[in-house]
C-alpha cells in the first residue's frame, strides 16, 4: 500500500520520471559480453577481473544467418549473473546426498570433485540462466522515459533472452541493456542508477523524503536470518528456497552480525567451490580478510549473566565501540524504523549497496529496504496500475505457474488448429 503523500508530491514525483529521457542516464560503457560458448571457468575469470556480478551473453549466428549475410551480427540471450552460475551448480548436486547432513569435510570434497567437472560445463548448457536482464533497442531507448523502463523495464520486462533452464527470481529485474541494429550492447541501465537518479534530484520527493522507514512499511517486515554456523552452499539453498538474493547472519539472541549475498560471491571461482561448505560466518570473515571468532563465543545462559562474564564484555565495550558487521569483516549499513526516506536512498548511493537493514534497540533486523523495493514504492504513487503481480512465494508455486502458462498454452494452441480446420 501506498504512503500518504501530497498530491502535489506525487505530481512532481511523476513529472520529474516522464519527462526524462532515459538517455539522459547513460554514459559511455566499456560492456564485458560473454559468448555462450565459454566455460563455466573461463565466465567466473572474466566476472572476477571486472568485479562484476554479471554481463550479457550472445551466441554467435547460425548458418541461416550467415547464409543472409548477418555473419557479424550475434544473437543476444540474456544476461548471466553469478547466482545463475551456482544455482546451476547446486542443480547438479541433486542426487549427491544430503547436503544439510552432510560434515564439513565430506561437503567440501564434494563441492570440489563436482565443481572441477562443473567448471567445464558452457554457459548454453546451464539449468538456470539469463532471466535477470531486459534489452531495449537503441532506437526505443531514445524514446523512453525513466518512469517506461522503471514499468516495462525493471518491473516488468517484456524480453527475458533465451534460457537453458528456470529462472530463480521471476516478476522484477535488475538491469536493462541498450542494443543497436547489430545487437552490439552499449549500455546497461540498473535499478542503483534509478535509485541514483531520484536521491540526485530529491528535492522533487516532497513529503515522501521525510517518511520514515516505519510509516513507509520497511519496518516490520519478515526479514530471513541464519546463523554464521549454516554452511555457504546451505545458505545459496535457502536463498533460492526463498526466491530473495540476501539473508542476513544474526548470532544467538538475534542480533544481525553480518549480510550474506552474491555480492560476496563478485570472485569466486570454480576451483573456489569447496568453500562454499564453510560456515556462513566463516566465509564472510576470510572473504573479507579477518578471522571469524563466532566459535569461541560462550553461549551458556548461567555463564552469559554472570557478573564475572559481564565484567569482561562491558570492559571490551568501554575499550573499544563495536562496529555492526565487525565479526565478519564487513561494515553493515543500519538504520532505525525512524530514518527518512532520504537518509535511506543517502546510504544506499553513498555506499554503492543494494539494501538497507532496519533494526530495533538491540540490533536485531525487523524490515530490509532493497533498491526493488524503493522503486515499487515510487510507482504505487504515481503509477500503481502498472505495478505487477506478486510474485511466486515459493519454488512451488513457481512450478504450479509455469505449469498453468503452459497448460494455457497447449490450449490456446489447439484452438487455434480448431479454428483453422473449420
């Protein structure tokens, strides 16, 4: 549901996103291409020297192409982002065993005999790829306005390129890719340049600036949580079990420790694999270049409020303030239920990240605000007949939809052989 804003916010919101050309928001790119062809290995090198999470893929043209003289042209098929590589990769573990059950060193001499066989595999033979990612012809962009590629683009795309298997996140995407008459892509558009975009011009949010996390519904939000003591590959498992693209690692009593994301996957590599079987506290803290120390936390509750043990944890309290994500290496960005509208789009563009973590008195995470979220809200203000269904909850009923478009289709298909026989 909508917040309450003025109309007169919600007009200059809805002016300032039409009357801007989408090419008011690109900038020469130096675009990474993958050929569909390339190894598993040879995708996760290329991503890892860029630093980057994901990159188009094309194939090179057919002989019928060629046979019509577009042998320079090549076939755009989506996008392929790290989280496609290992949910791939965890595609080829069914069968394997029980992961959960699993001890550590037995999971890591999996992931490492598998991923070494997995690395070999070409992107046009993963079970999950190209779904993150909408593509728009350089002739449309020129005639687009932001607020079209926040509805057509990001929220609802029209093209998902071709795909070698299903998607994990279906309803939004991250990214829009400006093509040409070659299928040559010259610019990416994302959900951070929007969100970029509107804080670079918050003047025009009115009253919705100064809306607090609490009053926008970012506060009491379900926000999935795990342990630091759950494996990686356990943690990739749920990720995908919940269709989101973050869990946040919180310690014993609930208070958030850490962000586990495939953001901490920008450098991993095939032969990085075995890894994946470390505890989530773990793999953040050497991800990061720290030591993880979660194990030797006592945890005994006549232990925790003794005296003695309180003497010791308010005299490291007064030597040293504690940062929120220290246990791990990282440095949280956290925010009250009273922060505004404008701090969090100040957080999330100052310190280039894609969520926000809401918090109460103990540091325990009660909401998440991500950059989807951000531009759902601003068109449920100015355009909420545009905004798309929920999407799917569950694996399950992911599967149950699929099976229904394609129940629908089988339909639609014998009718239209009905009517051609009448």
């Amino acid at each position: 549901m909508a917040p309450a804003c003025t109309p007169e916010t919600i007009a200059r919101i809805a002016t300032l996103l039409k009357d801007t050309n989408l090419h008011d928001l690109l900038s020469p790119q130096n675009v990474i291409i993958l050929k569909d062809s390339a190894t598993v290995e040879q995708s996760l090198k290329t991503l890892a020297s860029k630093r980057i999470l994901s990159s188009p893929v094309v194939a090179a043209p057919d002989a019928d192409a060629k046979e019509k003289g577009l042998a320079g042209n090549h076939q755009i098929l989506g996008f392929l982002d790290v989280r496609d590589v290992l949910s791939s990769f965890l595609a080829e573990l069914e069968g394997h065993g029980n992961l959960p059950k699993m001890k550590m060193l037995q999971k890591m001499r999996l992931l490492e005999e598998q991923g070494s066989s997995f690395a070999t595999t070409a992107i046009k033979d993963l079970k999950v790829f190209g779904g993150d990612g909408d593509f728009l012809h350089t002739s449309e962009a020129a005639q687009t306005s932001v607020l079209d590629v926040i509805v057509n683009g990001l929220l609802n795309p029209k093209e998902r390129g071709a795909h070698q298997g299903k998607h994990i996140v279906t309803g939004t995407v991250h990214r829009v890719a400006i093509y040409d008459n070659h299928f040559r892509i010259s610019n990416i558009i994302s959900q951070t340049d929007i969100i970029k975009y509107i804080f670079m011009n918050k003047g025009e949010l009115g009253d919705l600036a100064t809306k607090t996390a609490a009053e926008l519904g970012w506060a009491s939000r379900p926000v999935v949580t795990l342990g630091p003591d759950v494996s990686a590959i356990e943690a990739m498992l749920l990720m995908n079990q919940k269709q989101i693209s973050a869990l946040a690692v919180v310690d014993g009593v609930g208070k958030i420790i850490g962000n586990f994301s495939v953001s901490e996957m920008r450098t991993i590599m095939a032969e990085h694999f075995g890894a994946l079987a470390l505890p989530v506290g773990e793999f953040l803290a050497l991800e990061h270049g720290t030591e993880f120390q979660g194990y030797s936390h006592i945890h005994e509750q006549e232990v925790v409020q003794s005296k003695g043990h309180k003497f010791i944890t308010d005299r490291i309290a007064r030597a040293r303030p504690r940062t929120p994500g220290e246990e791990v290496g990282q440095n949280l960005i956290l925010v009250t239920p009273q922060a505004t509208m404008i701090e969090i789009l100040d957080k999330i563009v100052s310190h280039r990240i894609h969520r926000v973590y809401v918090i109460d008195e103990l540091e325990r995470p009660v909401g998440v605000v991500t950059c989807t979220d951000v531009v759902r809200l601003i068109i449920s203000l100015v355009q909420p007949a545009a905004l798309p269904a929920s999407r799917p909850s569950s694996a399950k009923q992911l599967q149950q939809l699929e099976q229904q478009e394609a129940e629908q289709q089988q339909h639609d298909q014998q009718k239209d052989a009905d009517a051609m026989q009448q």
